[in-house]
C-alpha cells in the first residue's frame, strides 16, 4: 500500500461564538425545556483526541480548555447545541485505569464511547444502552508489513504464525479465533497504543490500530523499517466479517431514563455537531493537535495526518449516514447479524448475555436527528 497524498484543501472557518446558557425565571418561563439536561454534560471517549471523535469535540469547538492533569477538554457548549439547559461540556480521555463501562457505573461521567459488540458481550451483567452512533463502521484493524508476510485473505492470519499485538478484552478478537483467522497462541494482548513494540520487531507483529491514524503514521512519520517509515497493509475488522458500530454513545440504563426528556432534544443537536464536523473539519482537528501536544503524552497528531485519515474515512464508509438518512441511528439488521455472529461465541465461553439484542441500543432519540 502507498502513502497516501491528499491534495484537496479543507478551507478554515471563522471560530463560532461561545454560549454560556443561563437559567432565569424568565426563560425558564418562555422555554418549558430549559432545565431539562444537566448544567454540564461529562463523555467519556475510548482515546485521545483523534478525528474519529471529532463530532463530539465540535460540541465545544476550538475554544475550549485542555487539562493535562486530568487529562480532559472542556468548556461552554457552543450556542447552535446549546439545549434544555445544557451550558457545559467535559469530554475525558481515555481511562487507562478502568473500561468505559465501569466510569458510567462509578458516575463519573453520563455518557461513554462503548462499542456495540462490546454492549452484547457485557449485557447480562451491565445495564448499559446504546443510544446513538459516532461511526458507522469501525476503523479498527489488523495492520501487517507486507514485504514480511503474503496475506490476502483473512485466513493467511492465522498461517503466518505471527504475534497479533492488541488490546484485551477485544469482541473481535474472541470472533477472528471463533472463525480460525487467529490462533489462541497469536494473541498478544500487550498492546498500549505506542510503536515501541513495532518498531523494536521492525514489523515483524500483527498489530491492531486505527486505519485512519496509524496507517498514515506507519507509512510517513515512524522510522520503523531500516531507518525510515514504509508501507503497510491491512484489513479492517468489518473487512474481516465483523461489522460493528464502535464507539457509540452509551449510558446507564438508568440515568438514560433520568435524562429522557433532556435526550430528545439534545441527541438530534448532538448528531448535528457531527454532520457540522464532517462539513468543516479543520477546527476542531487543528486544535485537536494542540490538545495532544498540550497534554504531553505519547499521542500526536498533524494536519497531514487528520486529512489522510478523513479521506480513509470517506472511502471506507467510515462516516456514512444510517439506513434512515439519519446520522444517528442504528441499523437493526447489522446490529442482529452481529449479535448473531457472538452469540454461540459467548455461548461456548460460558458468557451470560442477552436473549433479545435490542435491548443493548434505541433509536428512540435519533427521531429529528440530520443527516450528512
């Protein structure tokens, strides 16, 4: 695979005014909504700020604040998603420490990016809903030095013998041994999101990453390979059979509930952030650059990069709209097949989910969302 070279120029925009929405007696009076979400609205993402999450942080724009203690971007949501009382967003970096599922459950946060195959996995024990898309398909992958190993087709995995370095505790991983494209004894799950452990190989792992990011930075910005990037290939999990929405929007069942009436207006304006996002991208991934550089981690990103990574996303449908022409809503038939696909998986496991997948997500609050 080459580098790819993105030529197409994504023009600035000028910064959209901040609003800080403030309760009186007055308004409270003339809008009958105002009041109905809480003040301030925590997310909990599953990385560190990167374009696939930049419909969430256009709920900010680029004038929010970035806190390297803690880790997290916040700031007064901008006033064209300002809804039913809603004044403060926090949006949280990825918790090293905990899943997404247990920050929900401690109440450190009302939303978290829980993908829709993990939901599945953790529905008999956790009451946790989906209750809208941030992709609609998954940009994870499987990531390989072509001049080491002749893959083609899935099932060259498992022949190459080679290490497959991820996360643990990955749906997809559980799938890929289920289907015989990975051996038990090829997964590694030591992965911590750094190269070190590729470049130290010189490419002689499997390792996961997002096609979006990481190819560009393999095939551009990593010495990995003789001094010096190189090309790589890949598979992304929905190319392997795994057709997932990760990353959704995710919630308590219970504080769902809660905010019930405060969800019907505020997951259409949240949607439209991201519709907004795609339309002009360069804010919030050139501040987003910053945030990296201002949380002085690891973790760094560059306006080549993010255009190359928008460009994957549209090829591969990775930012298409739902069935329904919304930018929100899950497809059942896709979410069914995967539930159908996990199911004997977790059955043979001795996994305890549920009998009825529609209980992992709703599309009851994309009614009104738009679309792309």
């Amino acid at each position: 695979m080459s580098p790819r070279r993105v030529t197409a120029l994504v023009s600035l925009f000028s910064l959209t005014s901040i609003f800080v929405a403030c309760s009186s007696d007055t308004s409270e009076k003339t809008d009958p909504a105002t009041g109905v979400c809480p003040a301030k609205l925590t997310i909990q993402t599953d990385w560190f700020p990167e374009l696939e999450h930049g419909g969430t942080y256009q709920l900010i724009g680029p004038s929010g604040t970035a806190d390297k203690n803690s880790v997290s971007y916040s700031g007064p949501v901008q006033q064209q998603y300002a809804v039913g009382g809603l004044q403060e967003v926090e949006i949280l970096t990825k918790n090293f420490d905990k899943q997404n599922s247990s920050v929900l459950v401690d109440g450190q946060a009302d939303m978290a990016y829980i993908g829709i195959a993990d939901l599945i996995k953790d529905s008999a024990a956790l009451p946790l809903i989906a209750i809208a898309k941030t992709l609609d398909q998954d940009p994870q992958m499987l990531m390989w030095d072509p001049t080491q190993y002749a893959i083609k087709t899935p099932t060259d995995i498992a022949a190459s013998g080679a290490s497959f370095v991820h996360f643990p505790a990955l749906s997809y991983i559980d799938f890929m041994i289920d289907k015989g494209y990975l051996m038990p004894e090829q997964s590694d799950p030591s992965y911590n999101g750094s190269d070190a452990t590729w470049v130290s190989k010189g490419g002689s792992i499997l390792q996961q990453g997002f096609a979006t990011n990481e190819i560009y930075k393999y095939e551009n910005d990593i010495l990995w390979k003789d001094g010096a990037p190189a090309d790589v290939s890949f598979f992304t999990v929905s190319e392997l059979g795994f057709d997932n929405y990760p990353a959704t929007i995710t919630m308590l069942k219970s504080r769902a509930t809660e905010l019930d009436a405060c969800l019907k207006l505020l997951v259409p304006k949240m949607q439209q952030a991201w519709v907004d996002f795609y339309n002009n991208p360069t804010p919030i991934t050139d501040r987003m650059i910053e945030i990296n550089e201002e949380y002085d981690g690891f973790w760094s990103l560059s306006a080549e990069l993010n255009l190359a990574g928008l460009q994957l996303l549209e090829e591969k449908n990775i930012g298409a709209n739902s069935p329904d022409g919304t930018y929100c809503s899950f497809d059942e038939t896709k979410v069914q097949d995967l539930y159908d696909i996990l199911q004997p998986i977790y059955a043979s496991q001795g996994v305890e989910i549920t009998d009825d997948v529609s209980s992992v997500y709703t599309n009851d609050y994309c009614q009104g969302s738009p679309g792309r």
